[in-house]
C-alpha cells in the first residue's frame, strides 16, 4: 500500500469513493443523508480542499488501485476555543481492503500532516450508530469530547 496526495486529476475517483461512503452511512443508518449530494456537490467541495493551503485529501493505492481516502483540513481559529485543530473531515476504505491496515495508514499519514501544520488537537466526527467507526477511531488514539444529540419531529 502506498498513500499519496490527491491532486485535481483525482477528484471523479474521490467522489466514487464518497459515494459509497454516503450509501453505507446515509442508505444503511437511516439519518436523513442525502445520499445524492457527492454526485451534486462533490467535485466542488473536494477540488477545494485538494487547492486550500491547510486542506488535503490523501489517496490509499493498493497495486496503483485507489482504495481508500482521507480529506482534511486546519479549522479556522475561533475565540471560544483558541486552540488549532485539524479535523477528519471524512474517510473510505473499500470493503474488500478493510482490516488490513490501510485506514490506519490514512490516519497516521493524516497526524503526520497534522503535526507539520503545527496544529494543537486532531478530530473527527463519526454518526453514533456507526458503531464500527467509533471502534476504529478510538483504537486510532481518538477520544470522545462532546457529543450531539438530536430529535426526529
């Protein structure tokens, strides 16, 4: 497995990947994700994150097939909590590669970029039913720090 940065030219396989990430959360979970919005707004979205300055998307190859992928970004600082924090902002693995160390992979590469953005705190965001990804995050170093509750009206 080699990991790399994702340049423009990867942004359709990208939103492939996406695309199955949206299915499994959004089609498997039932919470209102609109499983569509890759297809509409992904080539936006992540062409901006490959171009920002703190921002990147990095791509899992496995026999020069991409895999699996990671985007991040440096949150902007705000006055309640003045502290640089570079999230997870979203992450895939193919089903058939999972298990085999590439997510941890991604996350390592991910706290190594981290680190050279001289940032204080790393996070990621992860749908509370979606009990494997808790496991993952947490055996990643990951620890709970709040957590959103919501009501269906």
């Amino acid at each position: 497995m080699t990991i790399r940065t994702a340049t423009t030219q990867d942004v359709y396989d990208i939103i492939k990947l996406n695309t199955l990430l949206f299915y499994e959360d959004g089609g498997t979970l039932g919470l209102g994700i609109d499983v569509t919005w890759p297809s509409k707004e992904g080539e936006e979205y992540f062409t901006h994150i490959i171009n920002g300055k703190v921002s990147d998307v990095f791509l899992a190859e496995v026999e020069d097939e991409i895999v699996g992928y990671l985007s991040a970004f440096v949150r902007p600082l705000s006055s309640w909590r003045p502290v640089t924090i570079a999230e997870l902002d979203s992450m895939f693995v193919l089903g058939d590669f999972r298990s085999q160390g590439i997510g941890k992979g991604l996350v390592e590469h991910f706290m190594k970029w981290a680190k050279e953005k001289n940032v204080e705190y790393v996070s990621v965001n992860a749908f509370s039913k979606n009990e494997r990804a808790l496991a993952f995050y947490t055996s990643c170093g990951f620890e709970q720090y709040s957590e959103t509750l919501e009501k269906k009206i």
